[in-house]
C-alpha cells in the first residue's frame, strides 16, 4: 500500500470517511444567521448560549454550523499563548505520552483564559468545539497533532503544533478545524496582530484534502505515531486554504521538491469536482521571476492533468493557480 494510501487511512480511521458534501441539500444560511445574531455573546453560561444558538434549527448538521460559525466570528486567536504552548510543544516532542498528558492538563486552563477574554490558541478553539456540540447532544473530539500551512513548514523533529476535532454525525465522523476558520495572525511592525477572516472551507472538509495539512497523533497507540506516514506528510506539497472551496486536491507529483533533467516534462495532476469548469494555469518563479505558464491540458473523469516540458536549468518555484487563488506549490530542479 502507498504511503498516501497510508497517511489518508490514518485520518479516516474510525467508522465511514464522511464530508460535508453529505449535506449538499443544507441551507446554512439560518444557521451562519443566528450566530451573527448573538455575536458578541457572553461565554459565561456556554449551555445557555449553546440552546441559543442550537433551539430553532432542526437539523443535526445546522446546529453543529451554528455552533461553529459562531466560534469562529466570536473568538480570537492568542498568539502569545500559541507561542508558549509551542515551546512546551518543543520540550515534549521526544515524549508524546507525555505531551498527551501535558497537553490534557492545560487545557482546562487555556478554557478558563477564554471564557473570560475570548481570545485562545488552537487548543481552546478546539476545546469550546467539544464543550458546545457537547451540550447539543453530538459526540465530539480534539485531536492533537501537526498542521502545515504554506508559512508553517515542518521538519521530522518538528513537535506537534496543533488541535482539532471531529463530530460524529449520523454515525459519521466529520473533520473542521475553527481555529484555521477564524482568521489568521500576521506581523505588522514587528507586531503580532490577529486579523479575523472567517472562512468556513474547514468546516466538515473533505478528509483525502484535510489530511494534506492535518496530521493527527492521537491514534490508538498514543504514544507512537507511523514515522513513514509523517515524512509523506511532511514531503508532500503546500497546499491553499482556497481549495478547500471546491475542493481541490493535489494528486501527482507526490512530493514538494522535485529534482529532474533539462527537457523533462513534468505532469501535475489534481482531483476535482465533477462540475469544475476554471481556467487553471501555472505560474513559473525562477530567481524571483515570475511568468504564467499555460500547460498541455488534459481532463478525465474528476482529473486534471496540467504538463509542462522544463527546457531550461534552474530551480522554479510552479505554482498552480486558477484566476483567483493559489491550489499548491512545488519547487522543480532542472539539472
């Protein structure tokens, strides 16, 4: 069995592999309603907020988005207390038991911090996931493990630096992350400043594309983890939250870096929606140069295959990229 095989086993272990295109017939738009209805909200009394936001909706999964939405135009990621999860992070990352059970005691802390001010790291986000679809009646998890996004690159020493969860719905687990939902924190003068964006594409995301940047450590055997699956992980291409829309998922070549001669043609290939109609391209950046590409294009069934023949040495950073965002990123040799 391949490793991708393997490393997406591993995110769909339990029960059936299950996605938010299950609820295709859903209207969210009551659901995201109500929450912005109680923004602003008190955390004091989570089960009276809870009922707030969960009475009206009749659906399982509408309550669950309400929830979700909620959380993540509510609450603001901490980076301060990012920053020291990660150090401790560093000091266990040669001990996952022990991480499990450092990780297990702060997070009562890191909940009472939120109640009072609503700002929290990814633990809280995905604590007050659990504490909230709990009260609503739905089983509900945190998963540590490892995320990787196109400015957090990971080494195979790098310490788990992450939290999510999965809901149980119709006897289905479904994967979200409100953390990654609720904006992202950028550096403006040497400042660390949290700029709220929500973005529901990691709301019940489809598992084969969120295990491309999610890799979970609390499996059966807590204190192990498949080190051949994780270098996989580690190897593979950035992918952009954007394609989570669609989804799009990057197929072929496996790894990020790729080393070949001059004259080789290269065939990048991608799954996509039966419905997927954009123009899809390639953007070629060699010594900070950078030009749009468009490559040999061939469609199959929920396939696209984009080739492009390298005549010239060098190292390129090729980007595949529709008109309106980047899907992921590799970086070429041609030797």
């Amino acid at each position: 069995m391949r490793i991708s095989q393997l490393l997406f086993m591993l995110l769909c272990t339990i029960t059936s592999i299950a996605q938010r295109s299950d609820f295709q017939e859903i209207d969210f738009t009551k659901a995201d309603s109500i929450a912005l209805k109680y923004k602003g909200a008190s955390l004091k009394n989570i089960p009276v907020l809870t009922h707030n936001l969960t009475s009206s909706l009749q659906t399982d999964v509408e309550k669950i988005r309400a929830i979700y939405t909620w959380i993540g135009t509510n609450i603001e990621n901490d980076y301060s207390s990012y920053l020291k999860i990660s150090h401790k992070r560093k000091r266990l990352a040669k001990d996952r038991q022990a991480f499990l059970n450092w990780n297990t005691g702060i997070t009562p802390k890191i909940f009472k911090a939120l109640l009072e001010h609503k700002k929290t790291a990814c633990t809280g986000y995905a604590y007050l996931v659990k504490e909230m679809t709990n009260l609503a009646g739905f089983e509900c998890d945190i998963i540590d493990g490892y995320g990787r996004t196109p400015t957090l690159l990971l080494e195979e020493d790098s310490a788990p630096n992450h939290s999510w969860n999965r809901i149980k719905v119709n006897n289905k687990w479904y994967w979200c992350d409100a953390t990654w939902s609720a904006g992202e924190t950028i550096i403006l003068n040497g400042e660390p400043m949290f700029n709220p964006d929500y973005f529901d594409g990691y709301f019940f995301a489809e598992p084969e594309l969120f295990s491309k940047n999610h890799f979970p450590i609390n499996t059966a055997k807590k204190d192990t983890i498949n080190t051949e699956t994780f270098k996989s992980f580690i190897k593979a291409p950035v992918v952009y939250k954007e394609t989570f829309i669609e989804p799009i998922i990057s197929i072929a070549p496996k790894n990020m870096h790729n080393q070949i001669t001059k004259g080789t043609s290269v065939s990048f290939k991608l799954k996509v929606p039966d419905d997927f109609n954009e123009n899809i391209h390639l953007l070629l950046n060699k010594g900070g140069g950078q030009k749009v590409i468009e490559p040999t294009i061939t469609k199959e069934e929920r396939e696209i295959i984009l080739q492009h023949t390298f005549d010239k040495k060098g190292s390129y950073d090729v980007h595949i990229s529709t008109k309106d965002y980047l899907v992921a990123t590799y970086v070429i040799k041609v030797k």
